[in-house]
C-alpha cells in the first residue's frame, strides 16, 4: 500500500518545479512561495493557505466560493485564505498559487536566476 504525501508535501513539490520558484519560512509559522520578489501565498501547516489578489481577482473568487475572508483581516478586500481539507482543495490551492505566480511572470518575467541555459 502507497502512502499519500501531506497536503503541504503535494503542494510544495509541485510549486517549487516552475522556475524561479524559492520558498522562506514566515511570520506565524508561515511557509511562504516567492518567484523573485513576489510572494505567491504562504501555508500554516496541512490546513491553511493564504494569499493577496488584486480586488477584482478576490472578488470573483470570492463570489466562486475558491477563497473565503483571511480570518486576521475580515472584510478587507484581496486578503485571503483557503482551506485545505479534501484533494480538491489540494488542487485548488495548486491552482491559485499558479494564478499569482503567471500574474507575477506576466508583469515581472522570470528571474535571471532562474533563466534555464540554451
């Protein structure tokens, strides 16, 4: 029988394979996803995941049930957090961390030091 790796273990593997991707520790205990300067969101452990989209982006996520309020910052627009309970949420966090770091790309392109050689 295979065991299955940890939420933070199946999300850390996959981000940290896009280029440019590094990772820190926190504030709180956070495990925190940057490409360059950028932070892509942060974990708390195996049942959290944290991020900041532009309002409009929080909006429609918000309104799609992806994301709920960051519970330190109620009512504070693109200032969020997911749950991580289920594989879905597993993937979905996957998905959104990919939402920021294409959103970073796009504006700031890939660090030199993460430049893969021709």
């Amino acid at each position: 029988m295979t065991r299955q790796a940890s939420a933070s273990r199946q999300i850390t593997d996959e981000v940290t394979s896009w280029p440019g991707v590094t990772t820190a520790d926190g504030n709180w205990g956070a495990f925190v996803f940057n490409v360059g300067k950028v932070e892509l969101g942060h974990l708390h452990g195996e049942r959290s995941a944290h991020f900041v989209f532009p309002k409009e982006i929080w909006a429609d996520l918000l309104a799609q049930a992806r994301i709920e309020e960051h519970p330190m910052f109620p009512g504070k627009a693109g200032i969020c957090a997911r749950r991580i309970e289920t594989e879905d949420d597993v993937r979905d966090v996957i998905a959104l961390l990919r939402l920021n770091y294409d959103r970073a790309l796009e504006r700031h392109g890939v660090p030199d030091e993460a430049a893969v050689p021709v």
